[in-house]
C-alpha cells in the first residue's frame, strides 16, 4: 500500500512540475550598413528598437510627432512619449518603443505597429521586419 501511494505521489508530482504553459512569440531584426531594425511580437506586448545613423534622427522623430504628439518629456539628448500601455524614446540614432497590448485598444495597437513601419521606412528601410510567425502547437 505504501509503494502504491508513492508511487501516486511521484506520478503527480512530476505531472506538475512538467506542465508548460505555452505563449505564442516572434521577433525580427533588419540589419544593412548602418541601420539595424528589431521588431519583437508576442501575446502580450510588442517592442521596436531602431540604431542609425543619427543624421536621420530628425526624420524619424517627426515621424513620431505626426502620430504622437509632442514628447511628454524632453532633455537636450533624449525625448520620450509615455502613455497609458506605451513609450516611446528617441535618442541620436537610437530609437525605442514598447507597447503592452492589454492597456491599449485594439486601434491603437494598429496605430503603434503602422508607426513602426512608417519610422523604418523614415530611416531608408520598405518597412518594419515582420516578425516570423509563432510555431504551431
């Protein structure tokens, strides 16, 4: 009886420890010369990181601003978009943007992503890398 219930104790217990969630990711990264483009997608949030020639700086910004707005904040070096689920930062050849998909409406997530492509396409990329597609299950 003893081993019976052990062995019911070990079967359990590694039945939990081996359970998995799964979660659905993709990412991609354009790289040629002097512009590296990274675009991360998953269930949860999407992020964009751009690095470039910081000449193109100002083209890519305005970018922003056309969809944005003004920075919520801004030094001589760095300007920053916050809002509710998103930021955005602009450096001199630098650029990131993260968005978490359940603080922001469905609309806005197509906004944010189209945003992306727009600023890809500001720094002499066609567009934003798509990410490949998540393995099936």
């Amino acid at each position: 009886m003893k081993n019976i219930i052990t062995i019911i104790a070990l079967t359990l217990l590694s039945a939990m420890l081996g359970a998995q969630t799964s979660k659905s990711s993709s990412s991609s990264t354009t790289s040629s010369s002097n512009l590296s483009i990274s675009v991360h997608s998953d269930d949860d949030d999407y992020s964009y990181t751009a690095k470039f020639d910081g000449d193109k700086t100002k083209a890519a910004q305005n970018v922003i601003i056309k969809n944005l707005g003004e920075p919520t904040q801004k030094t001589d070096r760095t300007a920053i978009w916050e809002g509710k689920g998103y930021s955005v930062s602009v450096r001199t050849g630098k650029i990131e943007m993260e968005m978490d998909f359940e603080k922001v409406t469905k609309s806005f997530r197509l906004k944010f992503e189209d945003m992306g492509d727009q600023i890809s396409e500001a720094l002499g990329s066609p567009k934003a890398p798509t990410p490949p597609n998540p393995p099936k299950k």
